[in-house]
C-alpha cells in the first residue's frame, strides 16, 4: 500500500573508500516489511573523482554609470549634485537663512 512506503531509506557509505567503489539497491538497508521491486544490482551510490571546477575570469568592465565620465564615484557624483541644488537655492534666495 502506498501508506507503507518508508520515510527514509538508508545505506551504510563507511565501505566506500576509493574512487569507483559504489553501492547498489541491494545494500539498502530497509525493514523486513518493505519489498524493493528495483533491480537489486542498480548502482546508487558512486563514488567519482571531483569535478574540475572551472573558473571563469573576471573582467573588469568600468562603465561611465558606474565611474562618471571623469571617473568620478557615485558619492562624488551625489556631492557634485548637493552643490548644484545649493546654489539653485542660494541663487533664487529660497535657500537663504534670516
């Protein structure tokens, strides 16, 4: 029934020492109740060199949004631009202190 299918099902991995020692569905170990219709000899566990890792270069791309178009940063950029307001404001007198 399918209320009888186990949580879980567990293999004993302390055998696997080398690269290609493997497990099969045989070395499953399960309760005397479950009945595992795989074939028995179906490989489930394998152990494989690792994967060459690739790594990809980076590059370093500086673009006019992120420098400015003097190579200025995004925080002089901001400072350029507080000064600019200010003197809008100094300039109309809405800026001005009494």
């Amino acid at each position: 029934m399918p209320t009888d299918i186990p949580e879980n099902i567990t293999f004993d991995i302390s055998s696997l020492k080398e690269i290609g020692d493997h497990l099969k569905v045989s070395d499953a170990k399960v309760g005397a109740e479950v009945e595992i219709k795989t074939d028995p000899e179906q490989i489930v566990i394998a152990l494989q060199e690792p994967m060459k890792e690739e790594v990809i270069p980076v590059v370093e791309e500086v673009s006019e949004e992120i420098t400015g178009a003097e190579g200025e940063t995004p925080a002089e950029r901001r400072s350029q631009r507080r000064r600019k307001t200010r003197r809008k404001r100094n300039q109309t007198g809405r800026g001005a202190q009494s």
